[in-house]
C-alpha cells in the first residue's frame, strides 16, 4: 500500500502561479506536427545531446537559419 504524503501543501500557490504565469507570458507556442514515431526520435535525439526537445529545435533552427544566410550572401557574390 502506497503512503500518503503529509503536509498541508494542496496544489500551487498564488504566487507560484503568477512566477509560473509571468514566465510563461514571455513565450510563444509554434506547433509542428509530425507522426509519433519522428516525435519520439527527436525527443530521443535531443536527450542523447543532453538537451531538451524544445532546446533541440531551437538549436536547430538557428543552425539552419545561419547556415541559409552564409548560402544566401556566397550565392550573392
């Protein structure tokens, strides 16, 4: 039989909501979809680089936004 934790704690305080709710604020959601199996390779990638999945993308995203920049400016020339 599991025990029961003591204390009197019953959820989130008003504070910590709004911490939580001010943090929260500074960020947009993009949504991407993709099938569950792609979703559980870059969730196992992003942990294999000790990263977060949304670090991960976000890693990603400016490596190839750079990456497109250095392209644009050599095609350019």
């Amino acid at each position: 039989m599991s025990e029961e934790k003591k204390g009197t704690h019953k959820g989130l305080t008003e504070a910590r909501k709004r911490a939580n709710k001010k943090y929260n604020d500074k960020f947009v959601e993009v949504k991407v979809r993709m099938i569950p199996e792609r979703r559980t390779i870059v969730q196992e990638h992003a942990a294999s680089m000790n990263e977060s999945t949304t670090a991960f993308i976000n890693r990603a995203i400016d490596e190839t936004m750079a990456r497109d920049q250095k392209n644009k400016k050599s095609d350019s020339i």
